[in-house]
C-alpha cells in the first residue's frame, strides 16, 4: 500500500474535539503567558455527600488585584496567578510544594501560611504529619514549624481543614485518621493547632481522643473555626461523637499557654438518626459565620425523611448569649439535589446563602437571625470550592476547568446584578499551511508563536439517520423535517498513511446559520444530532476544524416556512397575468396552472430571481372561455435541487380574449358600435368619449348574448372614441378581459 493511500474510518465525531493536550508543569517561576494550561476541575468541590475534602481553592482580594491560589493545577506545587479587576491575567508563578497532602490556605496580615502534610503508615513518632509554613507577600519563604507523630495515621483524611488568625496565634482546625486502636481500626477525628505565627511555633494542639468537652469530635468529616473575644468557635460535622452537627465554644481565650480545651461548651445543631458511626447523615456543612446575635451554619440535607431522593438547603442560627438553636428551611423542593452552599458575610448583620442546583447557581439574602429576606435569585453557572470574597460591592468566586477559569460575580448592594467572566488559557493556533493529499496541517500560536504540525483528514462524507425505524444511515435525508423532530448523524473521514504515525486530530466544526430554527446538538451518547425547533430555513455547514477547506452545507427546511399570498390574476391582452406578494427567505417561485375539470397541475414556469412577483401566461392567450385556476409556491434550494417552501391558495379565472370592436355613424347624431359573439363572457362593457383617454367617458353595460349597441345625443361634428371589453363572474370575482383597440367615429348625420 503507497505512502499516501486513503484509508476510510467511520467515527461519531464529537462537536469539537481540543488538541492542545493539558500538562502538569513543575518548578517554580513566574510565567505571564497566557497559553499556559492546567489540568483539572474544581467545579462542584465545595459539596459533598458524606464525608468533605481539604479546600483547594482560594481567592484573594488585596491592592486592586485578585490572586487565585490552585493547590492541585501543578505537581511539584501550588498554582499562584494574578489577575487586575478585569480579570485579565497579570503573572503566574509556581510555589513548591512542603509536605505531600495539602491541607488550607491562610492570609494574616503580611503573610501567607500553607498547611501541607503527609502519611505516617508506620505510626512513627518522628515523622513529621502536619507542617505551617510562612511566606511573605512576594512568596518568599519565610520559615515553618510543625507536628510529628500527634497521633496521626492520614491527616486530613475524610474532612477538610481551615484556619483563622487572632492576635499573633494562627489557629487550624482540621482532622486526621489516628494511628490503630486496640479495636484494630484507625478512627478519625478532628485536630486543632495553635501557632505563634511570630515564633512560628506549635504552641497547642489537641490530637487525642477524648470528647467534645475537650473540643473533640469522631468521626469529624468538615470543620469550620472562628475566633471570639479570643475565644474558639468551632463547628465538626459528626457522626458518632457526637452524631450531629456541633457547635463548640471553648471557654477562654487563647494565649502562650495554648487553647484551653477543657470545659468546652457543645450544642447539637442538628442531630442524626441512625446508627453511631453510620457514616451517612443525610446533611453537610458549607458555611460558619456570626452575625451581632446569632452564630449561623449553613448546609444542605435530605429532603423530608430521606424517602425522596435530593437535598434541601437551610440555615441553622445559634444565640451567642443562650445557645437555642432554630434551623431554618431556606428551600421547600420536592425532588431534586441541591449542592453544598457557600455563606457570605457582606456585613455585620447581612450575608448572602449561594448553592447550586441543576447547572445553575442560586442565591438569596439571609439576615442576622438566619432568616431569609427577599428574592430567590439564580444565574446559569457553577460553584467551586473557592470560598467567594467581597471586594468592591461584589462577592467574587471563581471555578476551574482545565483550560477555563470563570469569575463570578454577584452585586452585594443590588442581588439581581450578577457576571460571570471566563479567562482562557490555551493556546490560540491558526493554519499557515495544509497538505491536502497527506492531511498534514502547519500551526502557529497567534499569541506566543509556538509552531506544530499535525494531521487531519482528507475526506469527509455525512451520513444521516433514516427517518424509518431501521436504525440505518444513508447519505441522503428527507427533503423536509418537523419542528421537534430530530436527526443524528455521524461523519466518515478519509486519512492519509503518514496520519497513522503523527499527531492527529480529526475534530468538526458544526455551524447553523440560524441556532434559533436548527440547533446543533450533542446526543447523551456524544453523536452529533440536529434539532428542529421552529419553523424555517436555515444552513448547516460543516468542515474538519484543521482543515476549513473541506466545508460542506446542508440546507435544510423545517415545516411550512411560511405562505405565499396572491395579490392579483387577470386577463391581459397578452394572456392571464398572475401576481403575488414577496416571501422571505425563498430563492425563487413556480407558477402552476390547471384546468378545470381535471387534477393535474401544470408547472408553468419556474422564476429564479425571488424579486420578481408576477408572470403572464400567454400559452393562453387565445383560449377564450377556458377556465383555469392558477397557484404559485415559493422554493429553496436544497442541495442542488428545489424544494417547495410555501404554496399560495388557488385561484380561478375564465380567459377572456381581448375583443374586437366596430363602430358606424347612424342618422340622428348616433353611433352604433358591433362586435362578435364569445364563449365564457357574462357581460360586455362598451366605453365612448370624445377623447382618447377616456376622461369622462361613459360605460354602457350589455348582456352577454348582445352584439351591437346604438347610443345616441351626440354631438354633431364631434369625433367620439369607442372600446370594447368582456366580463366574466367566474371564480367568485368579476374580472374583464383587455380593451379592445380603439376606434373612432366622427359624428356627421
């Protein structure tokens, strides 16, 4: 077989299908391209069914910028990019990774802290579990301090972890899987740290097992933590010890001498049926916040007794002075999953609950007590693990998937007012050159003139699913489609040998030249489909994405696309003249013609020019009588060959012939006008004047069986005019035939 011998491939072509593959980039350096690309996703990370995961997402507003820390973008480390309030893309840079497990993020004051961690599987009193390490503003490292041992098998194993900051003690509360109890099973837990983040020092940590007097919670699958007065407040999602979700308030403030855990203070938010240490609750956590009253958590939770499948959202509020507890039901739905919520402070006694719910982000105001106020707003978008900030009036979150990163934005002042901004990082490669026997195509990136070549196809042929029930393809279609209705179709592609050995990319643009009447879809299955969804016209062009030259169209009509509406059929003394009003959209019309008595349409004549709205059918011209009902339909072109769009209703006529007529001067200043009897006339109208034009003129209307006609009380001397017409009833509407030639007849006797 030659080199470059056609090979045929039968593939569903997926709607458009990115070559540029997704990399994991190590080091640490600062890199203000814009086609850097990361792989992988956060959409959806902030909610969970059973147990959460450490937050990898983070924003920060400082300076008139924002920075977006990614924990998982890249390998060797952590992702830091810089963006202005545009969101344009200022400089990235890659900060090496501490220990193995990320666990948070932190900003205090002048700095940065990052919690990593790693697995201690021999239970090693020496080996070093959880580490703080500090960075200054340009992410300079600054020092670290850390636990070894602390009880701890996997940190952050089955929860999360988050940290906050009062006076110059850095403050963590996360979890851990412990190392293995006489039971044989390592239990998870919740872990909190205090650090001197000016010593940067351990100064307390509790990672033992005790109960929630001392703070402890088992298992303990998210955690939240506050500072109050000094003093912690925290809230675990737990489902033993106890089985609710906890509030924890600690009794004193932290100082050098640690924490204080002793004594805690723990109230049951929201209890769980079922058994202890039954890992499902049925509820998760997504926010902690106080307001001047009340401490607010909010999360998601089955709907009803759990019997229906989906999740509710609510809002528990817990006094600050008495510790009651009143849980707010934020949602009523029937059915349906609603994702874990994230809530916004946006004042002292003001926040705002955001969750998402079938591809769409909903969000509404929530008071100081818990309380809804106001609207249920939604925008089409998605949530992220990024906990969103307030900046400027706007609360702010992103989300992340491989090469797109989308903004949100929701104004705090007027909730109705939301944005969504999404940033590519890819490369933007156009075609300097294809090879249209072997399929190789040469790129360059527009935006950083990196340079590749790869290959794609030579050929293509489409074929279209068979409108019978035999599942079979065909590359012809129906000539017309209903609105609902719709075609699969999938694409074979002809390739060169040479494209075997190379990179290869056979993806497809699909473009309608009208979305509105034929959408361009994608089946649950990923096959390419159209959908009809109105009546109309429209075009649908396809070509390979890396080789535009290859394009083929596909016209396509869906139903009537309209009507064609007659304005006018008369006699003229050339034949029949038909008229009708312009449709839109069309390439041209048909005339057809009947005869009455008989069913069969004669296609009279085909006009190619969709300006042109009349025609006169002189093939009957001289078939006085005949009675003939005419029609126009208006057609496209669909694929080289016409396909009526629209038919007008038929209209019917009887041709009249242009007659003859004769006139004599008769004594008594009197003229007599004569003419020939014909078939298919109702009436004749006889018209006189004493000048050409008729101005004044008189009609004299006689009967169908009259032949000539004497008038009289004319003026001697004078020159009259006269001339003659036919007229017809049939079809419902009186028509008339031409006028006869003029004649002239001098007045004498």
């Amino acid at each position: 077989m030659g080199k470059n011998t056609v090979k045929k491939i039968i593939a569903c072509m997926v709607l458009v299908f990115v070559m540029c593959g997704y990399g994991m980039l190590d080091g640490y350096a600062a890199d203000t391209s814009e086609c850097t690309t990361y792989g992988g996703s956060n959409i959806g990370d902030q909610d969970y069914y059973t147990w959460s995961d450490t937050v990898k997402s983070y924003l920060v507003y400082q300076n008139g910028r924002y920075m977006r820390f990614q924990a998982n973008a890249v390998r060797s480390g952590y992702l830091v990019e810089y963006y202005d309030k545009n969101f344009k893309l200022l400089s990235r840079r890659t900060v090496n990774k501490e220990l193995d497990m990320f666990g948070g993020f932190c900003q205090s004051g002048d700095y940065y802290y990052v919690l990593s961690g790693q697995t201690n599987y021999d239970e090693s009193d020496n080996v070093e579990v959880y580490r703080i390490t500090k960075y200054d503003k340009n992410w300079n490292r600054i020092s670290s301090c850390g636990l070894k041992g602390a009880n701890t098998y996997i940190p952050f194993d089955a929860g999360s972890a988050r940290m906050t900051s009062s006076g110059r003690y850095l403050m963590i509360r996360t979890c851990h899987e412990m190392y293995k109890k006489s039971d044989g099973y390592h239990h998870q837990a919740n872990v909190t740290i205090q650090v001197d983040m000016q010593t940067m020092k351990v100064i307390d940590s509790f990672t033992d097992v005790m109960n929630t007097e001392y703070g402890y919670v088992s298992h303990s699958f998210n955690q939240f933590i506050h500072m109050e007065n000094g003093r912690i407040v925290a809230v675990d999602h737990g489902d033993a010890y106890p089985r609710s979700i906890v509030l924890i308030k600690y009794p004193s403030a932290i100082g050098s001498d640690g924490f204080h855990e002793w004594n805690c203070e723990a109230t049951d938010v929201i209890s769980f049926d079922g058994e202890t240490g039954d890992n499902y609750t049925g509820a998760t956590v997504g926010g902690f916040e106080m307001s001047s009253s009340s401490y607010l958590i909010a999360g998601s939770r089955d709907i009803g007794d759990g019997a229906t499948y989906g999740r509710d959202i609510y809002v528990a509020s817990v006094s600050r002075s008495s510790c009651s507890v009143k849980v707010n039901n934020i949602t009523n739905y029937s059915d349906g999953y609603s994702e874990t919520p994230h809530l916004v402070k946006t004042g002292s006694d003001s926040f705002v609950l955001i969750w998402g719910r079938d591809s769409k982000v909903y969000y509404t105001k929530i008071a100081g007590s818990g309380r809804r106020v106001g609207d249920v707003y939604s925008m089409e978008g998605d949530l992220s693990d990024c906990e969103p900030v307030m900046a400027n009036d706007r609360i702010t979150w992103y989300t992340w998937k491989n090469n797109e990163i989308a903004f949100y934005q929701i104004n705090s002042g007027r909730l109705s007012s939301h944005s969504v901004k999404k940033v590519t990082s890819d490369h933007s490669f156009v075609i300097k050159g294809c090879d249209t026997k072997s399929g190789k195509v040469d790129l360059r990136c527009s935006k950083c003139g990196e340079s590749k070549s790869i290959y794609t196809m030579t050929d293509f042929t489409t074929y279209w699913r068979k409108s019978d029930d035999s599942g079979a393809y065909s590359t012809e279609y129906d000539a017309a489609f209903r609105k609902g209705q719709v075609l699969p179709f999938t694409v074979s592609y002809d390739l060169s040998d040479d494209a075997y050995n190379n990179t290869l990319d056979i993806s497809m643009i699909y473009k309608s030249s009208d979305p509105g009447i034929i959408e361009i879809a994608e089946s649950e299955t990923g096959q390419p489909e159209l959908k009809f969804l109105r009546n109309g016209i429209a075009t649908v062009t396809m070509y390979p994405t890396y080789n535009p030259a290859l394009k083929k169209s596909y016209t396509l009509q869906v139903g009537p696309t309209g009507s064609v509406t007659m304005s006018a059929v008369n006699n003229t003394s050339a034949g029949i003249s038909v008229k009708w009003k312009k449709t839109a959209g069309v390439k041209g019309y048909i005339v057809y013609r009947q005869s009455v008595g008989t069913k069969k349409w004669t296609r009279v004549k085909r006009i190619s020019n969709a300006r042109t709205v009349s025609y006169v059918d002189t093939a009957v011209k001289n078939n006085q009588g005949r009675k003939y009902t005419y029609k126009v339909a208006a057609y496209i072109t669909l694929n080289g060959s016409d396909k009526e769009a629209a038919v007008s209703r038929g209209v019917s006529i009887a041709r009249l012939c242009t007659p003859s007529v004769k006139a004599a001067n008769v004594k008594g200043r009197k003229l007599k006008a004569s003419w020939k009897k014909m078939t298919g006339v109702t009436r004749w109208q006889m018209q006189y004047a004493s000048n050409k034009t008729f101005a004044k003129g008189k009609i004299v209307t006689c009967s169908s069986k009259t032949v000539a006609k004497t008038v009289g009380s004319l003026k001697k001397g004078r020159t009259y005019y006269v001339r003659l017409r036919s007229c017809s009833n049939y079809g419902g509407k009186t028509r008339y035939s031409g006028w006869s030639k003029i004649v002239k007849v001098k007045i004498n006797k």
